[in-house]
C-alpha cells in the first residue's frame, strides 16, 4: 500500500471517489484536515483515509476511510484505518473517534466502542464534519464510535 498526502490536484477525485462510496467530503482541503490517498497504477483512487485533530490536539475524528469496491476484502481497510489512527496519536492524539451507520463491526475490530455522539460533537466541535453534521441535522441519526489512543506504539485491534 502507498499513500501520498492530499494535495490540489487530489481534489476532483478525491471528491468524486468520496461521493462514489458515500462518505461525506466537507472540509477536504482544510488545513485542519489530514489526507492520503492511494492511487492504483492507472491513476484511479483505490483508497483514502484521513483525520481531523481537535483544537487542543486530544481528540481526533477518523475520517474519509475508503477501498475502492473491487479492491475490498483484502485487509486494504484494516491497513488504512490503521494508517490514519497511527498517525492521528503520533500528532498527539489520545482518543479518536469517528462516525459510522454502516461499519460497527468493521471498526469495532479496530477496538472502538459505540460512543456517545453528543460527546463526540462537543469534543470535536470545530470539525468541518461536525460542523456540517450539527448545521444540516443529520448529527441525530448518526452513530459515533471512539477509542482511546496510544501515541507510543502502533494501532491494534484491541483498545490501548
């Protein structure tokens, strides 16, 4: 797997990709918002993953975790979500949390645990998914996940 940070250039398809696998794309080239992506050799998006850290730099919302349809159940996911939640407590990060309707078992083999969204909100307040979440009323019928965060050491299936 070889991710490379977003860049400009990554936005239009980023942006699509996003919208192919039904996943929210607010905020994607936010100075906030932290993002790779993993091109296949002929150019296509096969994957994404990224976070946003809170203001404090405590808290960290997982997002934009992506494989491509026909590049699934291959441990892709599990690879990227890792990525991402590594990275998020190498920058200082002790919980992340995330949002999911359609992935709890997924992520909960990555050690998450349902959480409380309205926690999730007020922690992550200035999230442009938040943000977007909180302003359109879609926060009420999401599900939050969380799980706390080991910066000094890589990211298993169970909860540090």
């Amino acid at each position: 797997m070889t991710l490379r940070p977003f860049g400009p250039a990554d936005r239009e398809p980023l942006t699509e990709f996003l919208d192919s696998v039904d996943l929210t794309r607010s905020g994607l080239d936010a100075p906030t918002v932290h993002l790779w992506i993993e091109y296949d050799t002929s150019g296509a998006i096969v994957g994404s993953t990224g976070y946003e850290l809170s203001p404090d730099g405590e808290h960290a919302l997982i997002r934009s975790v992506a494989v491509a349809p026909h590049a699934r159940s291959r441990g892709r996911g599990m690879q990227l979500a890792r990525f991402a939640l590594e990275h998020a407590a190498a920058a200082g990060a002790t919980r992340a949390w995330l949002f999911s309707r359609r992935s709890g078992p997924f992520w909960q083999g990555l050690g998450f645990a349902s959480a409380d969204r309205d926690e999730l909100a007020r922690v992550l307040a200035d999230a442009h998914q938040v943000r977007l979440f909180v302003e359109s009323g879609q926060l009420a019928r999401e599900v939050a996940w969380s799980r706390p965060l080991d910066p000094a050491g890589p990211v298993s299936g169970r909860p540090s």
